[in-house]
C-alpha cells in the first residue's frame, strides 16, 4: 500500500493490490516509452506489462485500455514485495480527470512528467495518431489547421478514440499542463524531465528518476534506441489487427483484460513484424513560425515553472530524432 506522508512502502502482489506507487503520465511522444523502458530493467522495479492502460482517463473512455479495478490491478500481481510498481499513461497528463483521480486513489504517488519542444512533439504526436489509425489526415499541415474542429469532436475518423486528443494547439501546450500539474501534486512528488536531457544523457536522466523513487542505482550504463519513427509496411493488416470488426475486437478486449501481459506479448511480436521505419517530411517554414508563434507564450511559462530557459525551443528544425520518444 502507500503511505499517506509521502514515503514508499512495498506493494503486496495478488489481485487485490493497491495502485501503483507511480506514474509516468506524459507528454505524448516526450521519452515516456524510453524511461519506462529503462526502469522495467531494474531489480527493484516492476512497470505494468501493459504501456498506456489508460485507466484514470475518467474523461477520454474511449482510450481506457482497462476499465475494472479487478483487472487494473491484476497487472501488477507478478511484482515482488520488495519491488516498486508503476505504470505509464501518456495521456494523463492531458486529462482533467486522470490525476485527481489518481491522487485521490493514492495520495502519496510518485509523478513523473516529461516534456519536449511542442513543434517536435505535436509532429511525432500526429504521426503516432496516423500510425494507430485514429487521425484520418496524413498531412500534418491540413491536421494543424483542424485543431478547432477535433477539439469539438469533428472531422475525425471513425476509429478514433478520443477526439480532443488531435487538437494539436492544445495538446501542445505542456506549460498549462504543467502549471495544472503543479496546483494538484506536492513538489517531493513531481519530477519533471525534459526530452533534450534524456537524448542527450540518458543516464544522468536515469539515475536521478531513480533518486526520485528513492531507488538505489544499478549500474546501468546502457540505454539503446526505443521507439524509433515507424510507419506500416501493410496498413490492411495493421487495421485489422489495430481496429478489428466488433465481434473480434470484444474477443480481444475480453483476452486484455484477462491476460494482459500475455496479449501485450504476442500483439508486440506481430505489430513488430509489419513495422518499417518513417522519415518526417519537413515542415515549411511559413507553418512552423506559425507553430512557434501559437507556442511562444506557453513555452515561456513552461520555462518559468521550471526555471529553465526554453527561448531555443520552436525556432529551428531540432537535430533529435524520434528515437526515444513516445
């Protein structure tokens, strides 16, 4: 269970056990599949077997993954006593719902956010959105420019789960998030990342997440490529297997929430043997002074936040590629 003063104590595995001791709950396309990555490997750790579950999003149903107390916490009977659970829910940080209602569940949880310059992350956020078919326009440029009808739930496609999730501008907007964040979690519970940061030293950013869970380090000194820019090599086949007809897709939900680490499993394996990898096409330079101007004063209060100078951000085409972003 989880002490009410803050502090940690381990988590008794069964399916009855309590919430995660904490959260990786955002941005999308921020580093958050890298991080969890990187914790699963520690001895002391013990990340749900299912990446994004979805299951504080009160607001957004449609993305819930798991939906029932029973199987939420069916994902973390495997761990260990001595070991810390966790999950990671990149939509979290997006919702209104998902942290209160987390903190309300567990008080004293740890909050790990990762944020990254809105250009690039909106850019990785639409192609991930066209990869899993929920954005029915490939053109980032016409997308952009639909922000206002997405975030009144219109002109997306059929397959899409949570409409305001394609408002670009306002997905984009990690200071407000952050801010929101901030008036909800006591500071010894937040731990911010910056997305430069992890690409450019994965392992400082490593070892203090771990300090941050009060975790002694490993010795990891190895951090490779996680989810690297991907696209579909058979698009008929991922729709099928993305978005199957109703009767399978209840079979499906049906298996998730009975065996979630074995569906993630298999659904991995198949998933990875029709991915191929993605070049971005460029943006012109009249829509991202577009983006950049749509960001500048949210970038700004994200830098007061966390009083850091941010100013470089939205003015050129960064050098990081997706490589470990999610």
């Amino acid at each position: 269970m989880l002490h009410g003063d803050g502090g940690l104590e381990r988590v008794e595995p069964g399916p009855e056990m309590e919430r995660p001791h904490f959260f990786i709950v955002g941005a999308p396309k921020c580093g958050t599949t890298a991080l969890a990555s990187y914790l699963r490997a520690h001895p002391r750790i013990f990340l749900s077997p299912v990446k994004e579950p979805n299951y504080f999003c009160l607001d957004a149903p449609g993305l819930r993954v798991i939906d029932r107390p029973d199987s939420y916490g069916r994902l973390f009977a495997s761990a260990r006593p001595d070991q810390l659970c966790g999950e990671a829910s990149t939509a979290y940080l997006f919702s209104n719902a998902a942290v209160p209602a987390i903190l309300k569940a567990s008080p004293a949880a740890r909050i790990i956010v990762l944020v990254r310059d809105p250009v690039d992350m909106v850019l990785s956020h639409h192609s991930q959105k066209v990869y899993n078919f929920e954005e029915n326009e490939p053109d980032f440029e016409t997308a952009w420019r639909l922000s206002a009808e997405r975030a009144r739930g219109r002109k997306v496609a059929t397959d899409c789960r949570a409409p305001k999730y394609l408002d670009y501008r306002a997905i984009g907007r990690l200071g407000e998030q952050v801010r929101r964040l901030k008036t909800l979690v006591p500071e010894s519970q937040l731990h911010t990342i910056v997305f430069d940061d992890l690409r450019a030293d994965p392992g400082a950013v490593y070892r203090k997440t771990l300090a941050f869970l009060g975790v002694a380090a490993d010795g990891k000194d190895v951090f490779p490529v996680v989810n690297a820019r991907k696209t579909n090599a058979w698009p008929a086949l991922a729709r099928l297997l993305k978005r199957p007809p109703a009767p399978i897709r209840s079979l499906k939900l049906a298996a998730k929430r009975a065996f979630p680490a074995q569906t993630k499993a298999i659904g991995s394996v198949v998933h990875g043997l029709n991915q191929r990898p993605e070049q971005r096409r460029p943006l012109t330079e009249p829509v991202r002074r577009e983006m950049a101007a749509a960001f500048e004063d949210d970038v700004a209060l994200l830098g007061e936040l966390l009083n850091r100078d941010l100013s470089h951000w939205c003015k050129a085409e960064h050098a990081w590629p997706d490589e470990v972003s999610k």
